[in-house]
C-alpha cells in the first residue's frame, strides 16, 4: 500500500471510528451467503481457475476485510486509552 493509499485509509478510518457502534462493528462477521462465497473464491484462487470478474470480486473482499481490520484495531485501541 502507498502513503498515500495508506494517508486516505487513515481519514476514512478517522471518520467511520468517531461515529462506530464498537460492540457492533467489532462483532461483525459476514453473512453465511457472502462467506460461502468467499470460501468458493479462495478455492478456485488457490486452483488457479478464476476469471477476471471473479479476481475482482476477491479483490473487493480482502479490500473490505482489510478496512475493517483497521477500524476495528483503531477502536479497540481508543478503548485502551
């Protein structure tokens, strides 16, 4: 990730963190559909078998998950302080 990738991930994480039900955020999993899918995305990945659609949906959810990672570090960081 570049600074600037990462400078507008801070903000972005600054602003949903401020206004973030924690008990909930922090307990948020995916839906059993999207997590189905999910699964069936990193199998055909590790298979070499998907399409260029699918390589992009992937890329979607590690880019969500990675945003929730981050939010949910900087609140339980807030709740440490």
């Amino acid at each position: 990730m570049s600074s600037t990738e990462s400078a507008v991930y801070d903000e972005l994480i600054d602003l949903l963190a401020d206004n973030a039900d924690a008990k909930r955020l922090v307990s948020f999993r995916l839906s059993p559909g999207k997590q189905a899918r999910l699964e069936d995305l990193l199998a055909r990945n590790r298979d070499g078998a998907l399409s260029r659609d699918e390589a992009a949906e992937l890329d979607a959810f590690e880019r969500l998950e990675h945003l929730v990672r981050l939010l949910k570090a900087r609140l339980l960081g807030r709740r440490g302080t």
